[in-house]
C-alpha cells in the first residue's frame, strides 16, 4: 500500500552507521554507534569549533533520536504488520476520536501536510477505512469519518498498539512518566518563546 512513511527505515532504529569520516583523535567512524556519536560530536563542535552549548545539542539530538526510534518500532511491529504505515495510523486514529474532520483539520491534529492527508485519505477510502462526503452545513466543505470496517479496525490495531506503549512507559516509573510529560509538555508550550516554524 502506497503510504506516506512514518520512520526512516535505514536508522531510525538507532542501529545505523554514522558518518565514516572518523573522530579527531583517529576513531573511525565505523566503530561508533549513536550514542557514543553524540559525545564525539558534543565533544568537537566545542573544542574544534567553538560551540558551547554542549548540553543542547545533546537535548535535541537525544530528543529527536527517541522519537524516531519509538516511531520505528511501533510502525513497524503493530501498523506495518497490518498493512499499514504510521502515517496512516496518525489520520485515521484522529479521525476515530475527533471526526467527523474536514481534511485541514485533520492535518492540524495529525501533523501531516493537507497534500499528505489528501493522498492518504484516498487510499484509505479505497482500502473501506475511510469516509469522504459533504458537510451538512456547507456543502462544499468535505468532512471524514471512519467506516464501520474502520472503527472496528481501530479497536483492534490500538489494543496492540497500547500494548506495545505500556512496554515502553514501563521502563520508566510512573513518577518518572509523569516527569517527562511534564517536561516535554514544557518545552512545547513555550515554543512561542522564538521563530519557530511548524505545520499549521
């Protein structure tokens, strides 16, 4: 099924070569796996280079490398199996809790692009998830909604997916959880605080 991706596949997992250009002090870079990558990296953009802000650097790099890897994992051990990517897991599970949506809205909450939604609304119409019809107060405007194939799809590929999300909360305690929602919850709310861009 032609699905707008969710990972990228080649590293997302964490598991991928970094750059084979070798560390200063003659590590190649073979021999590095991420982690140890983003030392080496923290390491000679300060003393190379002359960038300080260490600590940030391996926020946004540890931050960015999570999100992947968690992203990786669940396309591919619930959705992928399913016949379906993460993409379209996004869509169709706002479309499930908050439809009917038009399209833009649905982008909104998804975080996907109107042009992604709109190809991606398609084949799931053609696959018999997904509804595509006019609203009732405005004819023009286009609203989505899950079939009944498609909530009872939903029911079932979420069961697996919760399942799969205890295990990764579990490694936290549920103090720490809470902790990190906290703090993620922070650092979005405060985007506004510079120039960021995102999708709207």
């Amino acid at each position: 099924m032609a699905e707008e991706s969710g990972a990228d596949a080649d590293d997302a997992d964490g598991t991928g070569s970094a750059d084979d250009t070798g560390g200063a002090d003659g590590t190649e870079g073979a021999e590095l796996d991420f982690w140890s990558f983003v030392e080496l990296a923290g390491q000679r953009l300060a003393e190379e280079y002359g960038f300080g802000n260490r600590r940030a650097t391996r926020l946004l790099l540890t931050l960015n490398r999570a999100s992947m890897i968690v992203t990786y994992d669940l396309e591919s051990a619930v959705h992928r199996p399913r016949g379906h990517s993460w993409a379209a897991f996004r869509l169709l599970f706002v479309t499930w809790l908050a439809g009917p949506l038009e399209p833009g809205r649905a982008a909104t909450l998804a975080g996907m692009s109107r042009a992604a939604v709109s190809n991606l609304a398609k084949t799931l119409v053609a696959g018999g998830l997904l509804l595509r019809g006019p609203a009732e107060h405005d004819g023009r405007s286009v609203l989505m909604s899950l079939t009944g194939a498609g909530r009872r799809a939903m029911l079932e590929v979420f069961q697996a997916q919760n399942d799969r999300e205890r295990q990764w909360a579990g490694v936290l305690t549920e103090a720490e959880q809470d902790i990190l929602i906290l703090l993620l919850d922070k650092l979005i709310a405060n985007r506004d605080q510079f120039d960021v861009r995102e999708r709207t």
